[in-house]
C-alpha cells in the first residue's frame, strides 16, 4: 500500500495540469453560485439555506463525476500506458486507490465553494453547524460512491467519451430510481429507493447519521472498487 | 472447411433462456407487489415462473452443444470468472446492506437533539412486546401535510431504530391505488370503516390508536416569540403506551367548592355550594384535559359530600383550586384514600388575592409536611412597559428558577421550559411535621428576589414591597411534593416504597387554557406531575421540539455581495488559476 500516495500525487498532478480540471470546476463553481444566488433572498431561513447548499450537489455530481473520471483508465487503456502501469512493482489494488483518492480529493477542491456559501450564511446569523458537518460526511460518501461507479465505467471501457457517456448513464438510471421510488410505500419502490444515491444523502443534510445510510455507502463504495481491481485483473489475463 | 450458418431459430431459442430468466425474476417481483398491496396474484406470478423455467429449458437442450462450447473457451472462462465475482460482490454487498437495514442506529448531529428521542420513550419502546404497525394517511396535494409528514417520517423512521416492533406503512391518498390498500388496512387490520385523514393510526392485533396531524403541531409563544412546536414524540409515545397499557388511569376531580372546570361547560353543582368557574373557553382546563386524554387518562368529576368516599378506582385525585372549605366529611374521606389506600393527590392551590378564597387545605397538608399560605400570594419582581418606560414591577407570579428545581421525577425534563405560576400560594415546607415515612420536598422555587407578600392589596396593585417582618422570605417555594421515604436498608434504584403521593402547586389559574397557550411549560408541568402522582412513570417530561426555523432579513449589501462572490468571483478565480497554469505549462 505504500505506492498508493505516490499514485495519488500522479492523478492530482495530471488533473491540475489538464483544462478540462479547470473547466469542470469553474462549471459546477458557477452552477453552484447561481442556484444558491438564487436561494438568497432579502428573509431567509439560514438552517433551510445551508440544506439547499448541500443538496445542491446531488444534481451536479452526475455531470461533473464522469468527465473526472473518465479518463482515470480509459487514457491509460487507449495510449497503452496501462501497460507500463501493470508491469511496474504496483498492485491493481493499489493503482486503483490510488487513482480513486486523486479524484476525491480533486472532488474536495471542487466543493471549495459550498464552504464559502455556508461561511457567508455564518456570518448572516447563528444557526445550527451539526447538520453541515453531518452533510458534508454524506456529501463526501456520496462522492466517493460516484467516482467508485466512474472509476469501474473507465476501467471497463477503453475511450473515454463511451465511459463518460456510461457512467452519465448509470447515474441517470440511479437518481431515477429514486425519482421512481419517491413518496411509494411498496416493497419494489422501497428497494428502488434504497439504490439510490441521493436517498441515503438527504438524511445527512438534516442533521441525521444513519447507520444504514453510512453502511450503504461503504458497502457499495468497496464493492466497486473491488469490481475495478477486478476488470483491471481480467485485463491482465488477455 | 466451411461450417453451416446456426439456423435462425436456433439463435432465437439463445433469446429465449434470457427471456425466462427475465420472466421467472418478473414473477418474483410480481409476487412481491401484489404482497404489499394486498392483491391475489399468485396464478399470473406461478404462471410467468412456470413459462420462464420452460423457455430456459428448451434453451439450454436446444442449444447444448454450443453452450458447451462457449464455455470451454478461454474467453468465456474469463467472462464467466469476472460475472461470478460480480454477482459474489453484489451478493455480499447486498447481504451487509441487509444487515444494515435490520440492526440499525442513528446518531443525532443537530444542536438542538431534533432528532433525538427522549429517555422516556426509549423506555417505552425496550418495554414494546408486541408488533404495532404505524400508518400514516394524509395527502401529498396539501403543502402542510406533506411537511409534517416528513417530521412524522423522521420520528418514525427514529422509532423504528430503538425497536424491531413497529412496521411502517405510508398512505397517500392522492396517489393511485391507494384507496384499494386503505381499504384492505382498514378491514384487515384495524377492523373498522374509516379513518381521519391526515393522521397516523397505531395498531395492534387487538386495538388501533389515531394521532391527527392537527395535534402534532402547535403555535406558541415563549420566551424567543411565538413558534411553532411539533409534538409528535410525545404524541406517538402516549399511543404506544395506550396500546399496550390494558387500561385508562382514572383522574378524579373533586368539584362542588368552585374548583376549575375540565370541561368548557358548567359542572353541575349542588344549591348552596360554590359553582365551578366555567363557560368560558379561556377559562377552564379543557387543554389540560386534551392532554391528560391523550396521555390515556379519564378524567371524571367526583362530588366528594354526596359520594362519601374516594371511588376505588382513583389513580389520583386532583384539587384544581378549591375556593370554598371542604367539609369534614370531605377531609375525613381525602385523608383515608391517603393514608389507608396509599392514594395520589395533585392540589393547586390558590391564594386570596383571588376574590372569596377562603379553603381548610392548610388543614389538611400540613399534616403532610407542606404548609400552604392562602393569605399570601407569591410576587416576583417582573420587567413591564409602561408610559414611563421599561422597569421592574412587583407582580402577583412567579417564574420557577431552573437552577432551583429540586431533582424530581415530577420535574424531569422541565429545565429548558418557561414556567410561570399566577397568583400563587405560597408554600412552605416543613419535614419535622410529616409523619416518618414521608419526605416533604420543595419542588419548585422561584428566582432569589421573589417572596410571599402578606400585604394582598398591595400585590393586587402591583406595589408590593418586601417586609422582612411580616412576608414570607424568598426565594417562594410554589411547588411542593410528598413521597414516602425510602427506608435506610433501600437499596439505590430499587422499586420506590408505597405510600401516599402528593403534589401541591401554587395557582389554579397558571393552567387554564389562556395560561397554558401563552406559557405551555406550565401544561408540561401539570403532566408530568399527574403522571408521577399516578404512578405513570413512563409518561414522565416528553417535551415537545421546536420547528428548525431561523429566519433572518438579509441586507441588500450581502445579497448583492452573495451575488458578486458566488456567480462572478469564485468562478473567475478559478478560471484564472486555470489560465495562469496553462500559461507556465506553454512556456
């Protein structure tokens, strides 16, 4: 496990160096800004604002995870420096965990702005913070599930515009479940809830650690990773 | 050598296993709604698992020697290791998903404890021994309802984390279909033909218990304003305890000496006596009476002179501010459900700056320990506004002292709330007077520079002033207890010895209805008191939260800055990063 910071430190570099690092997070920076500029107005309630603020990346997680991960395998598959990757003294488990911190932690300088919002409610007035912090661990599990689900798309997948276009997909299909599932009492919509990433979060932004929600993203986030470990491993066999 | 194309129909039979699997797995799932919504689907589930099975079957023989084919080759191993991993992952994955949803618990991040149950009812729920099913109905079309519903969720999804006993169930009925799975809820389970809608409907095999929406919010004022105060905790709590309690406690209210009325009508009183002041909406208990109901009392009227004795069945009697002295027969029968019957008492009492007051309750407390003083009123000095402008008045109430509240049951859970307490006796407290196994206790105190004023005239005007000689030193005992005392070799936490139980509180009138709306501590002090004296000790101090609502106005300064900041700022910083490495990475 010691190659996997010197792996991090790569992805960080290589996404920092790259415009499309720039251009996604100037996007969501300024999708963010104005969906909560919006929210702003002349009476408002400080604890439903700081909810809004943290919910907001529900949405624009599915459009800025797969162009941040499209590329953490799909480059490597498509120049072929996979390769050199595979055969160098590194675990799969370790090019994976490695690669996926890289973009959690790009994804942590991405939510730079949500701090700066719930700075600005602070200075408004005094208003509960435990329901930040608890949202902002959600917001940190559901991230790191939905990279976890672009990192499988780009390990499967030698372009990058079809992982992308996967993975955009997978998301879509996911937060309709929930759609799906909304306001429905039945087992099948209980269940279709329950796979769906955004459900687990909500909870989160009100204040509430639940250890279902805790489990699911863990669970699921491993799952994954482990399913990349896997397809890089098939690869190898070829 | 040049093999023969597969016939189209033999590639047809390969669609055809995939179609049986999706036909068995379809009738699974077709089994499970029809489950949940109480529909017979068991022909069309048997029938879709039958014709799946089939269609794999002819599949499989049909295409033997080319499945066994793909399966030697290298790929397919491949393939075949990579899906049996996946669905091992996936399988593992969901078990401990599972696990999760079965044992579960929630931690409460919130400042306030939102989201946190009360002590009590934990308790109730470790002591729930049967399975209850939760419904809520109400209707998504109505903005109200469907945010209560959401507190409702929250609290029964909290409930559900502390026992394995209670099962959830949400109607909308603006959503279709529901009407069908409502009706089959209603004949099924609850056994009856409607239910009020929006509310939550608790049910047992045996019995049902609806909480309405209306109830679970309220409107108050307090210290910080009016606000708005959901009551679902103590709500749900007392309909669980109702469900599994095997009967209501009985409260007796003594009536016929000019007592408060539980009821918004007249009590009937007999010619002669003291009518009972009622009539008037504002005027009477009926809140505290709501509560009491709710919390899965009867309150009946008791005419203590024509009865002659206190009914068998009194979990407590309850003296709501006697004007007029009772007779001795009266005090004989009160004293014997006391002392003989180990009885339960609740007295408010009230001091004579309300006009005609003149009882014997001396009499009869003081052989308890508590000495009430009618002839006094308690005052405390109190901020008011008038034309000369904002200064202390010495005013006939007193607001009980947090930090003096004695620790008591009776006063569990009670530190955060306001009390106020007008016109009240003042009480004071004297052991050496009590019998040996009872404990006499001051139960609530106002703060330092409140005392008993002797001098009612002046209290009636507001210009009381302290008289060492002739007052009552503060600061004002206005609520006392009397327990029996526990024996020396009494073990800590064992079972409390029997014996009376009695609760004096100064002022009837803190607990009529314009008194507890504007002041609803004092309510929650009333029931928790009824529910010690009754024995009713998992009832005890269930507060209600307050809605997390913090409004504030925002300046056109930090708007406009928020605007600035957030869609041209942050944004174009980034952006310039962005150019700036583009620039070093150029050169």
């Amino acid at each position: 496990m010691i190659n996997i910071p010197v792996i991090t430190k790569r992805e960080l570099g290589a996404y920092f160096l790259s415009p499309i690092a720039y251009i996604v997070l100037t996007a969501f920076a300024l999708m963010h800004g104005i969906l909560f500029s919006l929210q702003v107005g002349p009476s408002m309630d400080l604890q439903a604002a700081s909810r809004y603020a943290l919910a907001l990346p529900i949405y624009l997680l599915a459009l800025a995870a797969p162009a941040l991960t499209m590329r953490l395998f799909s480059e490597e598959i498509r120049s072929g420096t996979i390769e050199t990757l595979m055969t160098a003294p590194v675990t799969e488990t370790e090019v994976v965990l490695g690669k996926f911190l890289g973009a959690l932690i790009f994804s942590a300088v991405m939510f730079t702005p949500i701090m700066a919002e719930i700075v600005f409610l602070r200075l408004l007035g005094p208003w509960d913070v435990g329901p930040v912090l608890s949202g902002f661990l959600g917001l940190f599990l559901l991230t790191a599930q939905i990279l976890a689900i672009g990192l499988l798309c780009s390990a499967l997948s030698r372009m990058q515009i079809a992982s992308a276009i996967i993975n955009f997909a997978i998301l879509i299909g996911l937060y309709f479940l929930w759609i799906l599932g909304r306001g429905q009492t039945a087992a099948w919509a209980r269940l279709l809830r329950y796979a769906a990433p955004p459900w687990h979060y909500l909870s989160f932004t009100r204040g509430v650690v639940d250890t279902r929600d805790l489990a699911y993203y863990v669970v699921s986030t491993g799952a994954l990773l482990f399913l990349s470990v896997r397809a890089l491993q098939l690869r190898k066999w070829r | 050598m040049r093999t023969d194309p597969t016939p189209r129909w033999k590639t047809l039979t390969r669609a055809g296993i995939a179609l049986g699997l999706l036909l068995a797995c379809a009738g699974f799932v077709l089994r499970d709604i029809s489950a949940r919504a109480f529909v017979e689907r068991d022909i069309v589930s048997t029938g879709l698992w039958l014709g799946g099975a089939l269609l794999i079957g002819l599949g499989v023989i049909l295409n033997f020697r080319a499945l066994l084919g793909a399966l030697r080759s290298t790929r397919t191993a491949e393939q075949i290791n990579f899906a049996v991993v996946l669905v091992l992952a996936l399988a593992i994955a969901g078990l401990l998903c599972y696990i999760s949803t079965r044992r579960f618990w929630r931690m409460d991040w919130t400042g306030a404890g939102q989201h946190r149950l009360h002590s009590q009812t934990v308790n109730i729920l470790k002591n729930l021994d049967r399975d209850v099913l939760a419904a809520t109905i109400y209707s998504s079309g109505q903005p109200g309802d469907f945010y209560i519903k959401g507190r409702i969720a929250d609290l029964l999804e909290e409930l559900k984390s502390r026992t394995p006993h209670i099962e959830t169930m949400y109607l909308d009925l603006d959503s279709p279909g529901t009407q069908q799975r409502l009706r089959k809820l209603l004949q099924e389970r609850l056994h009856i033909d409607n239910v009020p809608c929006p509310s939550v409907v608790f049910a047992t095999e045996a019995r049902h218990e609806t909480v309405l929406f209306e109830n679970l919010v309220e409107s108050s004022r307090g210290p910080q304003g009016s606000l708005n105060v959901f009551k679902g905790e103590s709500a749900f709590a007392g309909a669980l305890v109702k469900l599994t309690e095997e009967k209501r406690a009985t409260l007796y209210a003594l009536t016929g000496h000019g007592e408060k009325s539980f009821e918004p009508a007249p009590p009937a009183s007999r010619p002669g006596q003291a009518r009972g002041i009622a009539g008037d909406p504002a005027r009477s208990m009926s809140r505290a009476l709501k509560a009491l109901k709710n919390a899965y009392y009867e309150v009946k009227p008791l005419d203590l002179a024509a009865v002659g004795k206190v009914p068998d069945d009194c979990d407590a009697l309850v003296l709501a501010g006697p004007h007029a002295p009772l007779s001795e027969g009266e005090m004989k029968a009160i004293r014997a459900y006391l002392d003989e019957r180990k009885g339960a008492a609740l007295f408010l009492l009230d001091s004579r700056i309300t006009p005609h007051v003149k009882t014997n309750m001396a009499e009869l407390l003081s052989a308890y320990g508590i000495e009430p003083h009618e002839e006094a009123v308690g005052v405390s000095l109190q901020l008011v506004l008038d034309a000369v402008g904002v200064r202390q008045s010495p005013q006939p109430m007193v607001l009980v002292d947090p930090q003096q509240m004695a620790n008591h049951p009776a006063t569990k859970d009670l530190e955060a709330q306001h009390i106020l307490l007008q016109d009240p006796c003042p009480l004071r407290v004297r052991p050496e007077t009590a019998p040996e196994n009872l404990r006499p206790l001051a139960l609530l105190k106002g703060r330092t520079e409140s005392w008993g004023e002797s001098d009612l005239d002046a209290a009636r005007k507001n210009k009381a002033t302290y008289e060492p000689d002739k007052d009552m030193e503060g600061p004002v005992v206005v609520g006392a207890v009397v327990e029996p005392r526990p024996s020396l070799s009494q073990s800590p936490g064992a079972e409390t010895p029997s014996g009376p139980r009695i609760v004096a509180l100064g002022g009837s009138e803190s607990f009529l209805n314009y008194s507890v709306e504007s002041v609803p501590g004092n309510l929650y002090l009333l029931l928790n008191c009824v529910n010690w004296a009754a024995g009713k000790v998992q009832m005890l101090g269930i507060p209600p939260k307050t809605m997390e609502i913090n409004v504030v106005s925002v300046s056109g300064g930090a708007l406009r800055a928020s605007r600035y900041i957030f869609m041209g700022g942050i944004p174009g910083l980034i952006v310039v990063l962005g150019v700036v490495v583009w620039l070093i990475r150029r050169r």
